[in-house]
C-alpha cells in the first residue's frame, strides 16, 4: 500500500510540474509588447495628433479611422508628439498619424490633397507615384519597440 501511495504522489507531483511548465510556454509566447509612436517637427501646436495602428492589409489606409486596431491621440509639446500603445500582441503592424489642426478627427482635404499633416510608418514622402501600402508602411513586431514618423504636409 505504500509504495502505491508514493507512485501515485510522484506521479501527481510529476503531472503537476509538467502543466506548470507547459502553461508558462504557452504564457511567452503570446506575449504582449508596447509600440512607442514618436513625431517631430510639426508645424503649430494647433490641434492635436491622431495615430492609427493597423494589423490588417485590408485596413490600410484607413482615411475614415474605422478599420484600425488602436487608435489614439496626444498633445503636441514643443513640436512633437508621441503616445505608446500597449498590450500588442506579436506580429505585422504600421502606423497612420494625422496632425488634426482642427480637431474634428478626419483629413481635411483640399482639392485633391490633404490640407493637414498626414504621416505613414516607414515613408518619407507620399505622392501620386507613392501612395502608401501596407506592405511596405508595416514592420515585425516581436519586442518593444520605438518608431520615428516623419509628419508631411502637402
């Protein structure tokens, strides 16, 4: 009877440690990250600045700001703005920032192009020849990460 009871506690024992360990696998690798958003060099402080982050092809560009993952604003200080999002799980993402001088949460266009600043992750200049894309504004995200978007007016 006792070496029943002892094979039943190791094997508790043993059944117990291999969940644990099983549930902390699992636990990193659906592990969430922060994305730090950081602009420069706006041109007022008037408003403030709109940012979008999109995980979806299909998502992107989003002018009417209803397809996005998360979205956010901040103020602007100094010329600069930034906002971190949280809890981000891994994977494909880009970013849409708008510098909404008025503060009506949408583009304001003129006769073709936007009148307000717009800004794309991994652009530095927009235009008939290069509109922006998903595949080529989004980047891997598998850690903490800060990015850069250089805000454009037209």
């Amino acid at each position: 009877m006792k070496k029943l009871t002892k094979y039943y506690i190791i094997s508790f024992s043993g059944l117990l440690l291999l969940v644990s360990f099983s549930s902390f696998k699992e636990w990193r690798t659906t592990a969430d990250y922060s994305l730090s958003v950081e602009v420069n060099n706006l041109r007022n402080a008037k408003g403030v600045v709109v940012y979008a982050l999109y995980n979806r092809e299909d998502a992107f560009p989003d002018e009417h700001y209803k397809k996005y993952f998360k979205k956010s604003t901040a103020k602007i200080v100094n010329g600069s703005s930034s906002v971190i999002f949280e809890n981000i799980p891994p994977g494909k993402y880009a970013v849409n920032i708008l510098h909404d001088e008025n503060n009506d949460n949408k583009i304001k266009n003129g006769f073709v192009l936007p009148v307000e600043g717009i800004g794309f992750s991994n652009y530095q200049s927009i235009g008939f020849g290069n509109k922006p894309k998903f595949s080529k504004a989004s980047f891997e995200l598998f850690s903490n990460t800060k990015i850069s978007i250089k805000v454009i007016y037209m």
